[in-house]
C-alpha cells in the first residue's frame, strides 16, 4: 500500500535536491520556498510495488530519495525484460510529462524500500520559466535518456543470449576482481535483466558448459580464460 509521506523531512529532500546537477543553480531557501507551495508528493514504496504502470498518464516528475526502482517491459508470453534501474537522485518521468503521449511505455517497480519525490507539471513549469539553468538541465536530463534509451534497444535487438551472459559476466569478473564469479542476483532475475524465460537462460548455460566456455553451481560461475580471457 502506497503512504503518503508529507511529514518526510523536506530537510532531507533538499540535501539531496541540491546535490544534483538540475537544481544546482537554486538557493536552499529559494528551493524551499518552491516546495511549500505545496505542488508535490513525497510517497513511500515497499520492495516490489508498483510506482506505475504501464499506459498510466504521466502526471510527475519522480526523484528518487532513497531506494531503486526498476523499469521492466513484460510481452504477451509473460517474459520481463529489465529496461533500467534508477536509484537515488535518479529522474523518471521527465521525458514524458509534456509530451503529447503522455503514458508510461513500461511498469516502474520498487525493488527496495523507496521514496520519491514527484513534481507536478505546474512546479516544473514554474522552476523552468524562473530559472534558466533549471529549464537548460532538465533538457539535458530528457536527451540524456532519449539516447540512452536508444542505445539500450539497440544493443538488446543485436545480443544473443550467448552475448548477454558473457557480457554481464566479463563485467562482474572485472568489479568483483576474480576468475569465481558470484551471482550478485538470482538466475531468475538475471533472466529477467535478458528479457528471456529462465528456461532459455538454463540451455544457454549447459550449452556454454559443454562447449568448455564456463563452469557453474548455483552460486557462482566460472569462465574459461583461454577462451574468453
């Protein structure tokens, strides 16, 4: 169930206002001030409930306070596919408020305990016409993501499941500085990061072990540096 958090501490939410890019050029009190004229919403989730859905009507700029939510598409079959993930003092929802389709094109989910701020189109339009830098960053943040976004698809429609397992195991080999390779997240999650049924993650898997790429247990996965070092 979502709460409503009105007596969150805005002291807080303008520590981590002020730290992003876009409100850079705003004063504490001046921001303060914007904020009590009361064109906002500080709203709680638990992990897993839903921000929105998809083909909901944008109404908010959402920051995220605290927390991390998930942007996930899920087809007809039932398969999820990750889009992104936000976190703290991350942006949702700016690219689509003005926009003459205003609907989410996918469901936002928390994945943690998380609390957004979300801005009414009356705020931004208010922050944009009093502060240029405001209006000049929040451009920024909307072509950010346009492209970010494209890049995504791109990528996603070019990638065998072969790809995107040793892709995001060359990547957890590198932060996690080992040949043993702990899963930071279940096969299941990792197949919904792919976009694919967990079944088609597993054949990948023993086909990979077969043809002497990888090694694996529940846990942890091995890769074959003579292969793929």
């Amino acid at each position: 169930m979502i709460k409503i958090r009105i007596l969150f501490d805005i002291e807080r939410s303008l520590d981590i206002l002020l730290r992003l890019p876009l409100f850079q050029d705003f004063s504490r009190d001046g921001l303060m001030l914007l904020l009590n004229a009361s064109k906002y919403e500080i709203r709680e989730y638990g992990k897993d409930e839903i921000l929105h859905m998809q083909n909901e009507v944008c109404q908010f700029m959402d920051i995220i306070l605290e927390g991390k939510v998930i942007v996930q598409n899920i087809d007809e079959n039932g398969n999820v596919l990750v889009i992104d993930t936000f976190v703290g003092g991350d942006i949702i929802g700016a690219n689509l408020m003005f926009s003459s389709k205003n609907m989410y094109p996918m469901t936002a989910i928390a994945s943690l305990r998380t609390l957004v701020l979300m801005m009414k189109k009356e705020l931004i339009l208010e922050m944009s016409q009093g502060n240029t830098c405001f209006m000049v960053g929040l451009l920024n943040e909307i072509s950010d993501k346009t492209i970010i976004l494209t890049e995504k698809i791109n990528a996603i429609s070019r990638k065998t499941i072969r790809q995107y397992i040793l892709d995001f195991l060359r990547q957890e080999q590198s932060r996690q500085g080992n040949t043993v390779i702990k899963l930071p997240i279940s096969k299941k999650e990792l197949a919904e990061r792919f976009g694919i049924p967990r079944s088609s993650l597993g054949r990948e898997l023993i086909k990979m072990r077969k043809d002497g790429i990888l090694e694996y247990d529940a846990w942890t996965i091995t890769l074959n540096e003579k292969l793929h070092g």
